[in-house]
C-alpha cells in the first residue's frame, strides 16, 4: 500500500481512522458494542504510523549507507 498509494496518503488515513474512533468514543452512551468499535478504530488508526509503516518510510528516505543507523534508532 505504501508503494501504491505514498507514505503521506498511509499515515493520513490512519489518523482519520483513528479520528473517528476518538469521535465514537466521545458518542458512547452505554452500548458496549460501540465501545468496542471504537477502541478497534482507535488502535488501527494508531497502528498505521507507529507500526511497521513509519520504519518502511524512514529507510526509504535515507541513502543506502545510512540504513543501519536509521534502524538502529
């Protein structure tokens, strides 16, 4: 997805996922399915760029000799 679409559009609709998960949870009145929605809407959103994806995007960014050092950190 990352080669297709562009690490910009990657971490976008993560965090608009996660952005709506944060908005149901604000609605929550009580169901428990909701709740639960919401949360899984919440940790996908956040698993995008805190996840593989950002390391991917970082070693695409660096020159070969730098690679190390980038995963390193």
């Amino acid at each position: 997805m990352l080669d297709s679409l562009g690490s910009r559009v990657v971490i976008l609709i993560g965090l608009v996922i996660a952005t709506v998960g944060y908005y149901l949870m604000h609605q929550v009145t009580g169901s428990r399915t909701f709740f639960y929605v919401a949360g899984a809407l919440i940790g996908l959103g956040l698993s995008v760029p805190s996840g593989s994806s950002l390391r991917y995007i970082m070693l695409n960014e660096v020159s070969a000799a730098e690679r190390a050092t980038t995963q390193g950190w």
